[in-house]
C-alpha cells in the first residue's frame, strides 16, 4: 500500500501553493491577477445545498463527476453534504482521488489497454483496504471484461489479497460514442463479468451525454423518457437471467430531473450544476430543476481599448470554447458587453448594445466559461472568493489536482 | 537576483521528471501511455534546419513564438540553431524562460496592471546582468508607456541599477486586436517612448494573425503586400521626427516568405513551423515556403468499437480544438479515419472511404492535432521520439515549463 501511495505521489507531485497564491488569501478580489479562474465560493454551496436536498427529495444517491473539478477538496465538499462518492473519466483522475482520500469511486468510462487495467487492479486492491472503499468501472467490450479480469487476477497474485471491483455494462442510449446496444448484447456482456469471480456486475451504465443540451426543457424529457425505456427493457432482459441490475446510473446537469423521477436510476452524476457554465445557462430551465447559478469565472483585464472595441487578456488558453465563448458577467447588473474570440491570448469585447461603449484599459472583466470541464483542466488553480466578485475578499486557493490527468 | 531566482522557482515548480516518464526513455514508442503528445525529432529537427537556412538565406533574423512550445529546452535548441531569442506572449511566460537562461526575450504583448509591469521591470534589470541580456516589449496606449516607465524606474530605485527595456510599438495592420493604426498614432507613441530614459524605442511590431489562415498563397501574398506598405509608411513618419526605427517584427508560419522577402522586416515570430499543425496543413503552400512536416501527434488508443466507428482515448482535453478538429495520421501511408468530436475525453473514428471500416478495439490511432499552440499548453511534457512512428524509440522527455503560465 505503502508503495502505491509512494507510486502516487510521484506520478502527481503536490508541490506547496505559490507564495503568491498563499498571499491572497483575505485580500480583496482586486488583488487577483489576471486571467485567473475564480469560484464564488457561496454561490457554490448554494449550487451543492440545491443538489443534496433534490437528490434526498428525490430518494436517489448522487455521485457527481470529478472530471468537472478534478479536485480532491471539492470532491471531499460535496461527500460531506452527501455525494457518496466521484465519478471519474480516467484512470489517472481515479488516482488521484484515491491518492487524495476519496475511496468511493467510479470510472465511467472504458479502460483497455493492460498497461492501464493494472493500474485499476491496483486501485481496486486500494481502496478495498479501507473502510467504505469501492472502485466502480464501465465495460462495453468482451475483451474488455477479459482484461480487467485478468488484471485483477494479477494484483491478486501480486499483493496477496483479493478484491472487488464493480462492473457497469455501458449502454448506447443515444450519445453514439461508447457503449453497447440495449438489449441482447448488454446482457451478453453483464453474463460475462459475472463468469469472474473478482468482478461484480453491479448494473447499468446509461448516460445521454448529447440530451444534456437540447434546448428546450420538453425535448430533453422527451429524450430521457426514451433512454428510461431502453434501461427498462435491458434491465428485464438481464432479470430474465438470474443478473440482479443493482443499480443504473446516468443523468447530467441538463437531464437531471428526468432520471432522478424515473425510478429507475439509483445515482445522478451530474456535475456541471455545481459551477454553471454559460452552455448549461443557455438551456430552458426545466420547471421541476433546482435553480443552480453560474459559480465559475475568468476574472480578466482589458490590455488594450479603442473607441469600438477593447482587448482583455483571457483567451482560449484559459477558457474552453468547445461548447461556444464565455459571455461577460457584469457583478453589479445587465452584461455591457459581448466576448468575440481574439485568439489563444486575448479576447475582443464590443458593447453589448448599439448605445454602448468597450471597456475602458485597466478595466476588469469577468467571464463565464462557455464549458466548465475542460476550462478548468486548462488551471493549476482556482481561487475562491467569499462575499461576492465586487466586494468579496479570497477566502481559499482549491488546486486542481487532476489538471492534465489524462491517462 | 537571487530572490528573484528564487520567487521564480517557487512561481513553477520544477519537479523531478515523474519516473513512469523517466522509465520510457530508450524503449519503443509501443510504450508510451495514451493519450499522449508525442514529437518526431527527426522531423522536428529538419524544421529547425528548413528555418534556419530559410533565414541566412534572406539575411534575416528569427525570434520563434516560445507560446507555443512552452519549453525551454526548445528555445535552446531553437537559439543554437541560429534563433536570436524567443517571443512570448506573457509575463509569466517571459519569467519561465529567463528562469530557464533563455536571457533575450520579447513579449509581444501589451502589459498594463502595475502589478505585472513591476515583474516585467524586474525582468529587464535581471537579464541586463547577463551578456547578451535582453527584454523587449510592446506598447499600443500612451498609459501603458507611462506606466512601464514608471515600473523601470521602480525598480531601477528598488535593485539601485539601471537598466533599459526595449519598446516595441504595436500597429494593427489587419488582425484587428491590439496595435494602434499605422501613421500618426504610431508616431505619437514612439515620441513618448523617447521621453524616458530606461526605455528604448527599437522600433514596430506588426503582426498580421489573420493573414496566417487564408488558404490561398496569392491572398496571403497580397494581404502582407498591403501590411508592408503600411509599415513603410509609418516607419516613414516616424524617422521624419528623428527617430531611428531599429527592427519591425512579425510574420507567422503561414506568411513568413513575404515578410522575409520584404526588406522592411528583420525577424521573424513564426513558431508553428516546428511542429506543423493540421491547420497550417491546410494552406496551399506557398512555393517560397520551406516545407515544413508535421512533427506534433497525439497518440491514442481505440477503447471502443463498433461495425460503424471506433472511439479513441483522446478528446479535447488532449488536443486543441479552436481552428479544427485533429486530422488521423497513418505512419504507414494513407489516413484510413476522420476524427469526430466525441467531448472531452472520446473522439469518434470513421473510415474515410466508403469501402473502408473503423480501427479495431486496441488499436493506436495517431493524431495531427488542429491547432499546436493550445494542444501542447493541455499536456505536462512532449515525449520525442527518434526513429519515426512505427518502429521509433523514446529519445527524450520535454517539459512544457510555461504550461499554463497565463499572467
């Protein structure tokens, strides 16, 4: 164990915080450099306190993706208000958490290579030393199974203790990326995690990745009364074999609602919601979702101004733009501006209405991140005001540990 | 200067090189983990050596884009292949490569928070200790003059020596971003670099971003036709008022042969034409341009197949995605896939012909990722192969020592 741990800690150094990252905590937000990634701090915990009491409403386990923050402190935040523990994308973000203390996780995902399954054998062999502790993995392949098999008969072998690991079959419920069909290949698949003693078939993994954007609140429940139907179906099937389905887990930010009144999944893996990114906000907000708020932003500067446009310095270096540009966040009232792209560096902002005017040089100007998860792999760290982007003072720096973790 | 060195250091750890990574060197390229980043030294070097020549034979300089490589051991091999220094883009940038003994250094940006101009002043005292030492930067707004001077001077009180900074005045000649217009604005700027002592006005900086994409050679020709007559005639105006304008900088990978060819330039800022991206790939080549190979690759492993696609472990947060997705490259002769975006961490392999079938489960699909800049910024190091794709061998670890180094 000793070992791993040691293993771990090279793999992802934790240096100490930079002094000058240490030194903002009780300043003022004016005293943040720029471009930086700011969480409001209570606009958060509003975000997290809104999940835990739907998801206790709803009678259904949370268990949201870390992939989002990829970090060990806000995983540990959403546990104590009642996450039962993380999804993760990577094997390498698994380890990290684990690294970190959090003993209760899932890799939503496929992993083939052995290189790759040795180290989630390993993993498996972690956290089943602590109490509570549980490694979670998705498969959509035959070989797949064989290979994870295999690897745990190999850290068994190896470590001379045995382990679990639980075992979520994939099903393509309209995301066209992994998973098998629902229906008869699901079952083949949960008939062969079962031959393995190391394995447990633990349930379904049904996740519309693609529904969590549809605009309009009646397509997207549209949409997941169809994905429900498919998990129906599958989970009948696998019945039919003597194959308990304990569980079926899925559902983001934008789907949320819909899973968690299905009765029929056990666990939500939303994430998103936590920070709230301009993608998600542009969403028609289902009636029956809680109301969450944008948490997460670039705090910027304008570097360069004429009379019709200015420059900030946040590019796409610091902000994702995969799912459309940031939009500009204005503290104190109504937007004055609109974020065009002005490249890796920089970002052009022209007034937001025909009587307007850029910013001036010198100027602040706040972002909300067109996509949260992969503005934030692009940080080492995230700064974290209390009291709101105006007035509020740096109460905590959270490092994003699982920054570029991508094997 | 030791503090500085110091503060530096604590700025950006510098680790150990994590030893799963130190392990890779000298085995095959079957070992390296995916995703991954991955440069063809071999092809990477007859870039450089393309470049080089390209320079003596016009009798210009070239300071490459450190933004883009991030790396200090690139910037060496770049300096000892002929390069003068390096262009950043950042403060923070500029701070790892002198940190690094990179010690001629242009930030080609406009810097405006006091904060940052007092890093930047204690920069230019730093590298004025060494031989050869210096730090050049640009200037679009009369304020930003002031307020560098008044950081130079800071800090020229605060060390108790003197030291100049070279200022580069920006004009916009087409990339509509920073720069003020060529002419009268230009001149009025360079008249007030005059005004204080610790800095030099060495002349302009004209840039023309836009023009790097436009496919077609003839349009890119004719756009950096325009550009030089308007930077002829602001250097015009300028020696009108006495003053010498030393060096006009500029031109990327996309228009370098106009700007070398055009008497007025003398460096380059081009970067990409190291690595090559599938973007710069994309441009009918100009006959004066050297060709330049791609160098850059994002290894990455098939996780997931199907009878009509395959998904690979590379999504965009291992690749850039802003100037297009990646294109699949085949060591061994003809792309047989075409990329999809499958989100952050998937993307979605399909034949390229309609006789053809997507990879098969396991197997390693090469990426060209679209745009290098951003892509190399997502990853800790570059992993340099010699020997080629197929049957190469890991020759080298390259830490990214800017990744992320956005202030």
């Amino acid at each position: 164990m000793a070992t791993i741990l040691n293993k771990m800690r090279e793999m992802k150094p934790t240096p100490e915080l930079p002094a000058a990252l240490r030194a903002l905590i009780g300043k003022g937000v004016d005293a943040i450099d720029t471009p930086a990634l700011v969480i409001d701090l209570d606009a958060m915990q509003r975000n997290i306190t809104r999940m835990a009491d739907f998801a206790r409403k709803h009678g259904i386990r949370w268990r949201p993706h870390a992939k989002m923050h990829k970090s060990v402190a806000l995983a540990r935040l959403q546990m104590q208000a009642g996450a039962v523990g993380v999804c993760v994308q990577k094997t390498a973000e698994a380890e990290v958490m684990v690294a970190g203390g959090v003993h209760d996780v899932y890799i939503s995902n496929e992993v083939i290579h052995p290189h790759k399954l040795a180290r989630v054998a390993a993993l498996a062999h972690q956290v089943a030393a602590v109490a509570g502790g549980q490694l979670a993995i998705a498969v959509d392949s035959i070989e797949g199974v064989a290979r994870l098999a295999q690897a745990m008969n190999d850290a068994r072998t190896r470590t001379g203790k045995s382990a679990i690991i639980h075992v979520l079959v994939e099903i393509d419920v309209g995301q066209r990326r992994c998973g098998v069909a629902p229906g008869a290949a699901a079952v083949a698949l949960a008939l062969e995690v079962r031959k393995h003693a190391a394995l447990h078939f633990a349930g379904l993994q049904a996740y519309h990745g693609k529904a969590q954007h549809l605009r309009s609140a009646a397509e997207r429940r549209e949409t997941i009364s169809i994905v429900v139907d498919d998990v129906v179906y599958t989970r009948k099937l696998i019945e039919a074999k003597g194959l308990k389905v304990g569980l079926v887990t899925g559902a983001g930010t934008g789907t949320l609602v819909r899973e968690a009144a299905s009765g029929v999944y056990g666990e939500l893996q939303a994430g998103s919601f936590m920070f709230m990114d301009a993608d998600y906000a542009a969403n028609e907000r289902d009636p029956a979702q809680p109301q969450f708020e944008h948490a997460l932003f670039v705090k910027s500067q304008v570097i360069s101004s004429s009379a019709t446009q200015a420059v900030c310095d946040a590019g796409h270096k610091c902000h994702a733009i995969d799912s459309g540009l940031p939009t500009v966040h204005n503290p104190d009232g109504e937007a004055l501006w609109i974020f065009q792209n002005g490249g890796d560096e920089h970002g052009v902002l022209i007034p937001a209405g025909s009587q307007g005017y850029p910013p001036e040089l010198d100027a602040t100007v706040w972002l909300i991140p067109g996509h949260c998860d992969p503005t934030v792999n692009l940080h080492d760290h995230m700064i974290g005001v209390r009291g709101g982007l105006t007035h509020g003072k740096v109460e905590r720096i959270i490092r994003v540990d699982a920054r570029g973790a991508l094997t």
